[in-house]
C-alpha cells in the first residue's frame, strides 16, 4: 500500500456519508423529481436498498483483501498486464470524475454566487487545497473531515426547521398518481450519482485500522449519506411541488433562498452553499486521491505524492474542458449512470466472483 496512514472506523463513516451528500444534495433532487414527479421520495428511498446491497458487494471484495487497495487486487486476481490495463481504466474513471465535479464547483460559484469571477480563478482555488490534502495524507484529511462534520450536520438540522413553515403536504400528493414505473425509472437512474461511485472507496478501505468495523461503517455512512438525500428530495416536494421542482438546477439552494420566518429569519442560502462547498471539496479530493494511488500503483512508484502537482495541473485543464457549460453537465447526468455500471458494479462484482473461485481452486 502507498498510503501508510490509518484511519478509524468513525471516520470512515462520515467520510462516505459526506461523499455521498457532496455534490449530489443540490443535483440529485431535481434529477429524481422530473423523472418521478411527487413520488421522487419514494425512489430516493429505494435507491438507498439497492445501494445497500452493492456495499454488502463492495464490503465482501474489500474484507477479502484487507492490506491491499483495488488497484492491488487487480492484479493478484487478474494477472500483471490485464489487472494494470483494469487499474488504468479505473484510474481514468476516478480522474474524469475529479475534473467533472471541480468543473460542477465552478459552475455553480459563478452562476449563483460570484458572477464577474472567472471559472479559472475558482478552479485553481480548489486545486491547490485538493492537492494539499492528498499530499499531507489520507490520516490528516480524515481528521479534518471528523471536525467538520459536527458543523455540518448542526447547520443542516438548523436548514430542515427553518423549512418546515413553508410545508404543504397536498404537494406529495396524489401518491403514486403516474404507476410504479416511473418510480423504478428514477431508481436505476439515481444509482450511478452516487451509489455507484462507491467503489472509490476498495482505494480507501484498507487505511480502515479494522476490517470489520469498516464493512459496518461502510453501510452505516451509505444509509446516513442516502437519508440526507431522501430527505431533501421530500422537502424539495412538500415546500414547492413537483412542476417548480424539477425546473430548478439547485433545488436545495433555492429551497434556503426562499426562507423567511417572520421577516427575521431569511436568506440563509449560505448555511446550504457551506453544507455543499465542503462536501463536494471532500468528494472531489477523495477522487483525485484515489486516482493518483491508482496511478501510483500502476507505475510501482515508492510513494505517491510526486503525481500529485502534474495530475493537478491536468485536471484543471480537463476541468475547462470536460463540460462548456451547466448545460453539458446535465447531458452529462442523463448516462451517467451507464457509464458508472461496469466500475461500480460489473468489473467488482467479476473479480469477487473470481478471487472466490481462485480460493476454492
């Protein structure tokens, strides 16, 4: 292994509950909700069971190779050449999706916050403090993240009360209205972003200082992550409806915009921009960490902190590029999804099977 810290089972826990509300709890929402409609609670809800067993999944490849990281088992279970061209495949999914979210980032900085800024300037901000965090390690960050985490979910209690005035439950209704199917829809839809996403985490589940505590973590953090989700998708629904919902590129964020309790309590849109700037800044450096240990195992290097500058660089400029504009990213959203199933569930699901059958032998 090229990380030789170690990490506690707690703090593996909010790392993947954050992950899992990075990014996606101003997205997701809306996603679900134009496929499903008023019923798009029902498919976050949904999508959390399917995304437990893809973890019972991961957790049973992980435990089965407890000191090594993906790339490792790679190639112990599928030979040199054929485990490092896998590696490398992973190493390009983990390394576009460091450029989309960093390109996700800026678009919303300069579409809802500062305007006038040029995306370069934000894009380079964020750079340098990813790639401070993977150079001081997986240990520190980890305990960086554990701090946050009590702010975080203190403001987050603080954004749901403040809603709850601007509740109509007739807007959840008629349950069901549309059938199942587009329920269903919403469901397989919504796995790729973030569910299947999860298998960044074989990179990181070996600094877990217990194997076993870290399977529980595992599943604790993917159904704490998917209860925020569920829970935004649901106030999303009951404070404006389905129709104005689904037309909102930040659902969430307007859902703070819109507060105001008593003339007093109102605009309090930037408890949701810090909710959503440090979780998706922990989603995006858990990325790039685990493209560059990808890549660090891929080329046998003794450690892995020198890839960290030239990466960086490469993903600013593939972060200018991988999407012209909001618009692209939602196409983007649209297969997603497909394009996530062989890394997330296919390729993992092939090399449990054959380590098992390999033990048996």
């Amino acid at each position: 292994m090229l990380e030789k810290g170690k990490i506690s089972s707690h703090q593996f826990t909010i790392m993947i509950a954050l992950f899992i509300v990075g990014g996606s709890v101003l997205y997701v929402p809306a996603g679900l909700i134009h496929t499903a409609k008023q019923d798009a609670w029902l498919a976050s809800i949904l999508v959390v069971g399917l995304a437990l067993l893809l973890v019972f999944m991961l957790n049973a490849l992980g435990s089965s190779f407890p000191n090594m990281d993906f790339a490792q088992y790679c190639e112990k279970v599928l030979g040199k050449w054929l485990g490092k061209l896998v590696s490398l495949l992973y190493f390009f999914y983990f390394f576009l999706s460091t450029a989309t979210f960093v390109r996700q980032f800026g678009d919303f900085v300069i579409i809802q916050l500062l305007r006038e800024t040029p995306i370069l300037a934000v894009h380079i901000l964020l750079i340098v403090i990813m790639i401070m965090a993977v150079r001081y390690g997986l240990e520190p960050f980890s305990r960086a993240i554990e701090i946050f985490f009590p702010f975080i979910l203190v403001l987050f209690v603080i954004f749901i009360i403040s809603i709850m005035p601007m509740i109509h439950f007739h807007n959840a209704l008629p349950i069901l209205d549309n059938g199942i199917k587009p329920v269903l829809g919403a469901t397989v839809k919504s796995l790729g972003t973030p569910y299947l996403q999860l298998v960044l985490f074989l990179m990181v589940f070996p600094a877990v200082n217990q194997t076993k505590p870290a399977k529980r973590s595992f599943l604790l953090g993917t159904v704490l992550g998917g209860c925020v989700l569920a829970l935004v998708t649901l106030m999303s629904i009951l404070c404006f409806g389905a129709f104005f919902s689904e037309n909102q590129q930040f659902i969430t964020y307007v859902l703070a915009l819109n507060i105001n309790i008593g003339g007093f309590w109102q605009r309090i849109e930037a408890i949701m921009a810090f909710i959503w700037f440090i979780t998706i800044y922990i989603k995006i450096t858990l990325y790039f960490y685990g493209s560059v240990i990808c890549m660090g195992q891929i080329l046998k290097l003794k450690e892995y902190k020198s890839l960290t500058f030239p990466l960086g660089f490469i993903t600013l400029f593939l972060s200018l590029i991988i999407n012209k504009n909001i618009v692209e990213s939602d196409q983007q959203a649209e297969w997603w999804t497909v394009f996530s199933l062989p890394f997330g569930l296919l390729i993992p699901l092939l090399l449990l099977i054959l380590s098992k059958v390999r033990k048996k032998a």
